[in-house]
C-alpha cells in the first residue's frame, strides 16, 4: 500500500501529473486494505436504544480486508478522500434495517455478485482517488486516472433501467446497499460510477459532492424531479447541512430564490455567505403539538413568515428530505399547482399530511432517490466549472470515522463532513491552483464550522 501511495504522491507539484499516476499500473495490488466496517455478529448491539442514542463509534470498526478481485466493468480505486453521509449513520445504528439483507440479497444475484455477501460490510458512498485497476471490458477509464465515484450500483440487464437507470430493478447505493465502499484505503466500483475528479480541489474536497451534490441535482434541476426554473421559489430545509447546501447553491445558480431554514444563527449566516437572502430560524417553531398531532396553526405562521420574505409569494418547490417531522408543513406551504419533492426522512419515514391541501390545491409530491449517472455527471461538471462548491467543514482520519458519522448522526456538523482515506494530510490533489484560487473563499466557506 505504502508504495501505491508513495507513486500517487510523486504527483504532487510535478509538471505533467498524470505521467506520474500511470506508474500505478505497474505497482502489485495489496491483498488486504483497511477499510471502515461493520459487523454482522453485532447487528442487535442496540436492541431496546431509541435512535439517538444509539452510538456509531461503537459499531464501526476499521479492520484489514482481503481485497476482491476487480470484475468485468469494474475498477479498482485507490480512495485518497472519502465522506459521511446520512446513509453511514443508518448503516451503523442498524436503521431501519440491517444492511446484511442488502448483501445476501445482492449475493444471490450472480457468482460476480457473491463477493458482497460477507461477515462484514465495507460502508461509504463517496470516494475521490486514483484508479489502480480496470476490468475486463473498460475501455473509458485507466490506471493512473484521477476519479471521483458516484454511488449508482445498476446491472442494466433489465429494460426498465435504459430509460432512468434509477428505474433499474437492480439499482443499489454502494458502499450502503453494496460492498467495498468509499470509507477505506481501496475500493471496488462499476466503471459507469467514475468521474473525472475536479482539478483545482483537494483529495477530500472533491469527494464530498458525490452523493448529496448529485441528489440535489435530480431533486431540483432534473426533468425527473421538481424541473426548477429562472424565477421559481424554493424552500430547503436544513439548508446549511450535506444535502441543504448544495440545493441552496444550485438555486442560486439556476436563477431560483432558495429560503433557507436553518435552526441556529450560525446556520443561516452559511446560508448568507453562499449568497442567499431568505432565511428562516425554524427554532422557534413546533410543527407537533405531540407524537399523533400536528400543529395548524403552526404551519399557518410558517407559511405567513415565507411570504413575508417572498413578497407574498409560497415556494414553487419545497426541498423535502427530514420526513416526518415537516412533511405535514411542506405540503401545507408549497404553492397552488407546486411541487414537495422528496427524498429520505431522516426525522422518521411516516410521513402525515392534510390531503386536502394536496388534491383541492393541485400539488405534486416527487419522490427522488439519488441520480443517475447523466445526472451525477452533469452535477460534478458544475463542480468541476466552479460554478458548484464542496461545503467541506471538516475533515477527520481514517481511524476517526466512528466519531465523524457520530457528529452527523447528532448533527453537530455543517455541510459535509470528509474522511482522508490514503491520503495522509488535507490540501493534497489540487491540480489547477490558479482557478482554485478564484474560488478559494467559496471552496473554503464552511470550513472549521
């Protein structure tokens, strides 16, 4: 490993790069690596715990792993910077469901597939990194590349999946629905996961877009999601956290009016400093008066307080992704014949709502899950342009991973939250530091938050 890494860093300052990177075609690949893991002999660790209080740096481990041998259409990656997503901390809290499902499942598919039904699970759904190995039957991607990897797992055998690969029946998030994910020193990819890694950003800046960039993007710009437009209004929640601060920039830069709400004052000046004006502290606001009763009232306020920043204007789209908690809100609120576009439910998947404010006014509920690589691709070329920034805000070892998803699982974080994986400080991968350096203050925005 260490020599794999000691060939990626000959590239740092050099003059032509990539003439260094391809010398990893000639290097031996390691048998083993260490990667972020959890454990199927522990699944019920946290029986009879309310989800809060269930504790990631418990269950993830970082452990030495026999390397999987690279298939037809796949690479292998070695991973320099990596990210949490919400989707690691449902991982390590066994929530809703144990991911091992996922893995037998997928293990029953094909002997290829058979690899990722193990004692143990390989978790990360983001990965920036040099490609060290390709598959029979790549022809797009070579050693030496310099890669970012979105987390679309399709087979693309079945003809649902031609039009929207998202429509796939075997449509998988890897690193959470897969093996060998982005939270380790290697991992194991489909080539149609790969992007060209952004030139002018460090290892672990370019890895935080992946997931939550390409997300927003579908929810918000695509024809499979809300189709937003010059002039919409938009209402994000959670609009300084991972997912929240990419739908704010992708507003901006696609003429809508984002109205962010946030839960602190430190929060909404994030949402200032990317540029937004709207801002809304939801602190104040109680949308349940209890477990089994939303609160009317309470979204009548909500509402007045949108318009009052609009100009007597409700949100042609709501930005859905904490669930339960305000779904009832964001349905009441979006404007006759608007949108609610939804994706996960980090407050809870039972989401109630007043019909009558759907049906009588003409709304559209959107479910949007993920991106597919179109999508994933058209959004990190926004990345890659400059006209999209990572909201890295901080930045955490290998080793450190249990803490790092225990920030977002609490979330005691803003934007998103990076995992150097090879890579053995921050700052290295930058390629291009003079464009990087017009966009320093927006690259740096969220840092140490």
């Amino acid at each position: 490993m260490q020599h794999i890494l000691d060939a990626i860093m000959q590239a740092e300052g050099a003059t032509d790069p990539a003439a260094e990177l391809r010398a990893v075609a000639d290097l031996p690949v390691p048998d083993s690596y260490r990667g972020v893991v959890v454990r199927a002999d522990e699944v019920e660790m946290f029986a009879g715990l309310a989800a809060r209080d269930k504790d990631p740096r418990k269950s993830l481990h970082v452990q030495e792993v026999p390397t999987p041998t690279v298939g037809p259409g796949e690479a292998l990656i070695a991973v320099m910077g990596s990210a949490v997503n919400y989707n690691t901390v449902w991982t390590s809290i066994f929530e809703p469901v144990s991911t091992f499902g996922f893995l037998q499942r997928y293990g029953k598919q094909s002997d290829l597939s058979k690899r990722h039904d193990l004692p143990y699970h390989v978790v990360g759904s983001d990965a920036a990194g040099v490609v060290l190995r390709v598959g029979p039957g790549v022809s797009k991607w070579k050693p030496g590349d310099e890669v970012v990897a979105h987390c679309l797992s399709v087979e693309l055998e079945d003809a649902a999946g031609h039009d929207d690969t998202m429509l796939d029946p075997q449509q998988r998030i890897w690193g959470f629905e897969t093996n060998f994910g982005g939270l380790a020193e290697l991992a194991l990819v489909k080539a149609n996961q790969l992007m060209p890694k952004p030139a002018h950003l460090s290892w672990e800046e370019a890895a935080c877009p992946g997931l939550v960039n390409s997300t927003a993007y579908r929810q918000l710009v695509s024809h499979h999601g809300a189709q937003m437009k010059q002039g919409d209004t938009v209402l994000i929640w959670g609009a300084s956290g991972g997912l929240g601060s990419y739908a704010v920039q992708l507003a901006l830069n696609g003429g809508a009016t984002p109205v962010c709400v946030v839960s602190s004052p430190e929060k909404a000046a994030l949402c200032r400093g990317m540029g937004a004006e709207l801002v809304i502290d939801r602190s104040g606001y109680h949308f349940w008066k209890d477990e089994q009763t939303q609160d009317v009232a309470e979204w009548r306020r909500f509402g007045a307080e949108i318009r009052s920043l609009t100009g007597g204007e409700d949100p042609d789209i709501v930005f859905e992704h904490p669930g339960r908690e305000t779904f009832g809100v964001s349905v009441y609120v979006a404007k006759r014949g608007g949108t609610v576009v939804t994706c996960a439910s980090t407050s809870g998947y039972m989401h109630q709502y007043d019909n009558r404010y759907l049906w009588m006014n003409l709304k559209r509920i959107v479910g949007s899950h993920f991106a597919n690589y179109r999508e994933a691709w058209e959004a990190n070329r926004l990345v890659a342009r400059g006209r999209i920034h990572p909201t890295l805000s901080r930045t955490y070892s290998l080793g450190q991973t249990g803490q790092a998803t225990y920030d977002v699982h609490r979330n005691a974080h803003q934007g998103k939250v990076g995992v150097l994986g090879l890579a053995p400080s921050e700052g290295l991968g930058v390629r291009d530091p003079e464009f990087r350096a017009r966009h320093a203050d927006a690259i740096n925005r969220f840092r140490d938050r």
